[in-house]
C-alpha cells in the first residue's frame, strides 16, 4: 500500500515529500522546473504544491509502482505521465 503523509519540505531546486511504501520509507521530490510546466505554478511554488498534492502524488505512485524498491523518486518535466 502507497501512501503520503502530509509532510513536506522546499528546497533548493523544488519540494522533497515522503511515501511509505508498504511501511518501507522513501522520499519523492518534485522540481520547481516541473511544478511550472505541468501545473503552470508561476508564482507562489507552496501554493502550488498544495492546490495539486493529489496530481502531485498520483504521479509518483505511477513512479514508485514502476520501480517500488528505491529509496528516491524524482518527478520531472520529462518523466511520462504513465
């Protein structure tokens, strides 16, 4: 079972987020770069993280699925939205 606390964190370069993965932890990471070019977050990139949490999360699910083993998962301009 996936699932997203509701924690959070900005960094340098966009939004780090955690994920227990069948109770194994991982952090998912969104780019400013990719909060902007999925979502057109210009302005206020808190705000916009949290107006599409649920888009948010719902891409990295397709991404842990994929590859449920790894510690890390990074969301992109270029990740497909499979």
């Amino acid at each position: 079972m996936i699932t997203f606390p509701s924690q959070y964190s900005l960094t340098d370069t966009g939004v780090n987020f955690p994920v227990l993965n069948d109770n194994r932890r991982a952090v998912c990471s969104i780019t400013f770069e990719a909060l902007q070019d999925r979502f057109q977050v210009l302005n206020n990139l808190e705000a916009g993280f949290n107006a599409n949490r649920n888009a948010i999360n719902n891409l990295a699910r397709k991404l842990i699925e994929l590859n449920p083993n790894e510690d890390r998962y990074l969301i992109t301009t270029t990740n497909p939205d499979t």
